[in-house]
C-alpha cells in the first residue's frame, strides 16, 4: 500500500483493494470493498472535486465524502463506491436504446438541479482561462486529441485553437453541468443512474458541455477507441431523440473542440 495520511489508514485497514486503469485522468484510484480512494496533485480542479461533491449529497447520486487529506503535494479523497457499472460496461454497450436512454435520463437529472444558490461556475469564462493557463505552461496532451484537430486541414497549434474558441465563443445555455460527461464517469444499476464520478470539473455551464462530450463519448466507445471491440449497428444521434432536442451541431463542435485543451 501507498503512504497515506493516518486518517485515510484507519478508515481502510487491512482491506483488499485493487487499482482501477479505466479512464482518462493523471490521478491514481484504488478500488476497495464498498470504498474508492482518489489521489491526486493538489490543485484547483482536485479540491473543487471534493467540495462539489459535498455539495451535490442530496441533490445527485455521488459519492459519500468519508475523508478528505491533504499531505505535501498531494489531495486524499476517500468516498463510498457507487453501485453498478460503468456505462461503457458490456451489457450496456450491446443494448443502445437501453444506454442512449439512461444517458439522456442522466444529462435530464443534472439540468433539474437548483443552480440559483449554486457558487460553482465553470462556464466558458472559467474555462477559457483554464485553456489559456494549459496552452502557455504547454500542458496540453498533444498525444491524446482528436486525428483531425490539428494538423494539414486542422489547427495549427493549441495556440491557434485557442484564438479561434475565443472568437468564436457562443452564447451559454446555463444549467448544471457534469464537465466530463463520457461513459466511464456515469455508473447504471437496474436501468437507472446510480452514480456520478469525477466531479472536478462540475458546475454551472452551457448544456451543450455535457452533450457534446456524452455525443462523442458514444461514437468513440461504439467504435472501439477504448478496447478491440466494436459495437455494429450503433447511431449515435438517438441521443437528440432522447433529449427531444434539435442538435446544435456548433456547439458540439466548439465544446469538443474546447475539451482538446484539456
């Protein structure tokens, strides 16, 4: 086991726990019983995590906060384990209808929560100053963007993507907003939502944050970015029918665009 701060370990025990590689993030996630310790470097993003989910305890399924440590560069988040599985899961990933449908119930219980009294804005004057900090200490993940972003017929650089989403900034349907809506952060159990992870980036935002990354989650987990299998058959505009709304196919573009910086 890791070094941890004496709470953290008189919390755990003895306990048999194994670390989970499943998504996107620098933090490191070891999976226990019926809990989930989250470490990551201190920042910004880190803290508001563990203040948002506290937040959220009775408006959201989240997780419980059950401790919360900061030793020398690093953030301690102990929370319970939510039911069910990823959405990516298997059994879900062979029944669209199925998935699109709770995923759409999902992004519906979001923008139901009261955000008048809510102090977490990370709308795109927060997010585009976050951008700006990434591009000039040139910690944008080059590796991991999309093949077309950049490039002959893309962007330049992450420089010239930024200049372009600050001109091109469109106006924010605001609501409460996950931040990284893709499959492996929305856990399902008995065809509903038991569960929403990594919260860091949550907040009052734009709707179509949450649109535009769940729309591009499903086209790349159908197609098999994340594992050797594909998923046939799958049409991933189902989502607009489910949400009952027309696509703004400008702002999904800008959002994901915006997430490249990330």
């Amino acid at each position: 086991m890791l070094d941890l701060p004496d709470k953290i370990k008189n919390l755990i025990g003895n306990e048999n726990f194994s670390y989970d590689d499943v998504g996107m993030s620098d933090s490191t996630v070891i999976i226990f019983t019926d809990k989930v310790l989250k470490i990551q470097s201190i920042s910004e993003e880190s803290e508001h995590e563990y203040q948002v989910m506290e937040w959220l305890q009775d408006k959201l399924p989240v997780p419980r906060v059950l401790a919360y440590e900061k030793a020398e560069d690093k953030n301690y988040l102990l929370m319970t384990k939510v039911s069910g599985k990823m959405s990516c899961a298997d059994q879900y990933m062979r029944n669209p209808e199925q998935l699109v449908n709770l995923l759409a119930e999902g992004l519906k219980m979001l923008w139901k929560v009261d955000i008048s009294n809510c102090t977490y804005m990370h709308g795109l004057d927060e997010k585009l100053q976050m951008a700006k900090h990434n591009v000039q200490n040139n910690v944008v993940d080059m590796d991991d963007v999309e093949p077309e972003t950049f490039g002959e017929n893309g962007f330049e650089s992450s420089e010239h993507l930024l200049k372009w989403l600050i001109t091109n900034r469109p106006e924010e349907e605001f609501v409460f907003s996950h931040g990284d809506f893709c499959l492996p952060n929305i856990f399902l159990s008995d065809e509903k939502i038991s569960g929403y992870i990594d919260l860091g980036k949550a907040g009052i935002a734009d709707r179509w944050q949450d649109i535009a990354l769940c729309y591009r989650s499903l086209l790349h987990n159908f197609e098999g970015k994340y594992c050797d299998k594909k998923y046939q058959g799958f049409r991933a505009d189902i989502l607009f029918e489910k949400l009952d709304i027309v696509p703004d196919w400008d702002k999904i573009r800008y959002y994901t665009l915006l997430d490249e910086l990330f």
